[in-house]
C-alpha cells in the first residue's frame, strides 16, 4: 500500500496542540484549580458551546470514559451541528438566544461555566457569557485569539455589541486556531480543506479533566470519574454517580 500525502495536516495539527501546551499551561492550571473548586464544593461544571461543530467539545466531556461524571451540559439541540446545518447557523447568529439557553439552566452566583466556541464572537456565545456575567458565574473560555483579534469589527456574524467571548471570561485559554479553520491547501484546489479547531478543543478538554484530577487527588479528593460502561463491570461501577447525578444534571 502506498503511503499517503497528509500535505502537512498531522504535523500542522500537532504543532497547534504543542502551541496550546507550551503557551496556555498557567491558564489550563487556572481553570483546572476551579474545576477541582467545584468537585471539593459537591457542585456541578456546567458546559456550553456557542454552536456548530463547537459542540461537539462540549460532548466530548459529558459522560465520557475516563471523563468527569458532575459535567453538566448546557445543551440546546437547536444548536447542535447534527441540526440542520442552516439551522444552526442562522440560530447562533440569533441575538439573545444564548441567553435564553443560560436562563433556562439557572445557573447561579459562583457557578462554573467551561464556554467553548473557537470563533468567539457570534452572539449565541456572546450572549450566553453575558447572561452568565450578569448572574456572577464563574467563565472559563476556551477560543481563538486568531478569530477574535482579526475579524474586522463590523463583520456580520460578530455580537452587536463588537465584544469577544475573552471580554467576559475569568480565565481564558487560547487554542490558537487560525482564521477559516482548514490547514491544508491541495494543489489544484483553491479551497483550503481539512479543519483543525475540534482536535485542539477535544485535547484541552482532556487537558482540564487530567489537571483537575491530579489536582483533585492532590489535595485529597477522590473526583467522581465515569468508567467504561462497555467493560465488565462498568455500569456497576457508575450507578453511585447515575443516582447522584441524573436528578441535577438534565442531559442524563
């Protein structure tokens, strides 16, 4: 078999992870100290993602092997990237929609909010990190400086308002991804193919987790961690957590 022409696309998509690694370790450490804040207080993390394939982030934490089992997912189908694709879209363009999302889940004073969204402008995120703002949450925001630094100010799917998911954000991790998301050019092909963003997000999602543990342990707190419900004995293994959590946590 003959070996393939990748154009770059792992070695580019390893160097954006190693950038996030070398660069964003103090704002992982951050975020990951509020994480285990949460677990030693008994409450929830509550995720969000401002659409798209964003969301796919956001899953990446939610009842996962290995995962944290008090993710709470702010979940809105309407924004998920297996709605229809205009749909979603135009709804993550949709002023006060986000707010909405966040009202709906009541989130209180001193809550904790991970809001991915590697653009960082559309109003579904910015309006949700508002509405969290106003209530006193507690945001970590996981983005693109890239996105947010160089979309000009009065382009169409930026918030009214102009403000970025960085403005509202208690401790900000940047995952570095460039502008139109796609890495690799193919020759022959004007259009850039071969999007980078959720391999980032889904490794500084599991960045966070790991910190946290390891924090968690260090401080002598066991973190209630989900085990395979496909081993032997997962599912035996996870009821404690089921029946602690299915009452809080609306996705279960």
């Amino acid at each position: 078999m003959s070996e393939i022409n990748d154009f770059g696309y792992v070695e580019k998509a390893f160097a954006n992870i190693r950038e996030v690694v070398e660069k964003q370790g103090a704002n992982i450490h951050k975020a990951a100290s509020l994480m285990a804040d949460a677990i030693c207080e008994d409450k929830l993390i509550n995720v969000y993602a401002g659409g798209g394939h964003t969301t796919l982030a956001m899953g990446e934490m939610f009842f996962r092997a290995g995962g944290l089992a008090n993710i709470n997912p702010i979940m809105e189908t309407a924004l998920s990237v297996f709605n229809q694709a205009l749909k979603y879209l135009e709804l993550e363009r949709t002023v006060n929609f986000g707010a909405s999302i966040v009202k709906y889940y009541d989130l209180q004073k001193d809550d904790l909010l991970i809001i991915f969204h590697n653009i960082g402008i559309n109003p579904a995120t910015i309006d949700a990190a508002m509405e969290a703002k106003r209530r006193g949450v507690k945001i970590i925001a996981v983005a693109s400086s890239c996105w947010q630094n160089e979309m000009p100010a009065d382009h169409f799917i930026r918030h009214p308002s102009g403000k970025n998911l960085f403005d509202f954000a208690d401790v900000c991790i940047d995952d570095y991804n460039p502008v139109g998301d796609a890495i690799v050019n193919v020759p022959g092909l004007d259009t850039p193919i071969a999007p980078v963003s959720n391999l980032v997000d889904f490794t500084i999602a599991h960045l966070l987790e790991i910190e946290t543990v390891r924090i968690c342990v260090e401080r002598g707190v066991v973190p209630p961690v989900w085990n395979s419900a496909n081993t032997p004995g997962g599912d035996e293994k996870n009821a404690a957590y089921l029946k602690k959590y299915k009452p809080l946590v609306k996705s279960l």
